[in-house]
C-alpha cells in the first residue's frame, strides 16, 4: 500500500490479497505472507468475484479448517 492508499479507509470485506497478508500480519501473531493466503485460497478458503478476500468469511473458513483436525 502506499502512503495515499493508506489514508483511505480498509474494507474488510474485500481486501486484495497483498492487503490482507500486510494487515494481518500488523495485527496479529505469527507472520502472514501473501503466499500463505495464496495457499489457502487453492485449499478453498473463500473469495469474493473480483479476488479479494472477506477477512470475516476467511476467518470462519480458518475455523472450520481447525476443527477438521487435518
């Protein structure tokens, strides 16, 4: 993101995958690339048409993967 793009509001109901890896892994535990996204988006983590990502919609796709218990 650069500095004009950081100003603008997040929409955490689409974010490009760049943007939530960034975001994500400024908020919370362990490191997120894009490419760990990428991985779960070919492991069927949802996505919106135009390919950004819905942070809440990620996030229970990330727990119904836990509860799989693969």
């Amino acid at each position: 993101m650069s500095n004009d793009e950081s100003r603008k509001p997040i929409n955490p109901t689409a974010l490009a995958l760049p943007d939530a890896a960034l975001l994500l892994a400024k908020v919370g535990g362990p490191s997120i690339t894009e490419s760990m996204l990428r991985d779960d988006v070919t492991a069927g983590a949802p996505t919106n048409a135009d390919g950004t990502i819905n942070l809440v919609h990620y996030a229970a796709w990330l727990v119904k993967e836990m509860g799989r218990g693969d």
